[in-house]
C-alpha cells in the first residue's frame, strides 16, 4: 500500500492489480480507481459503484463502511 504525507491510502496493488485511491481534507475517500464515492451531509457514505462486489458498503455505519473494486473482491 501506498500512502500520502497526511496518511490517506493512494494505492494498493493486490494480485497483480493497482488500484488508485483519492481523499478529500476531511479524510474521506472521494474516489477509487477513478469511480466517485458520494457522502451525506453527516459523512456517511451514501454511494460506490460496484459495492455489492465485496459486500462491504454500508451507508448507515458511519467511517466503517468499505468498498473495494470488483477487480479486487475477485468478482468480475
């Protein structure tokens, strides 16, 4: 994994496979491999392409949910 100065995961390289990671000032993700995540006005996440790949997004745990690309979660 790489990480910025501040902290925030850039990239991860699983399998063979990189994925780019972007994060706002309030540590939140705002894109994974290109695909925007969408947050609510209390920073819940509220929408990630793909999510149900890993099972892992859920919009009402507030900085637990999770998403992670089809290419990573092995789904195709």
């Amino acid at each position: 994994m790489n990480y910025d100065l501040i902290g925030h995961r850039t990239k991860v390289v699983e399998n063979g496979v990189s994925v780019s990671y972007t994060a706002n000032k309030l540590s939140q993700n705002t894109s994974v491999d290109g695909e925007p995540l969408s947050y609510d006005g209390y920073g819940n996440l509220t929408s990630a392409p793909g999510n149900a790949a890993c099972g892992g997004f859920q919009p009402t745990a507030r900085r637990s949910a999770t998403w992670e690309p089809a290419s990573i979660c092995g789904a195709s």
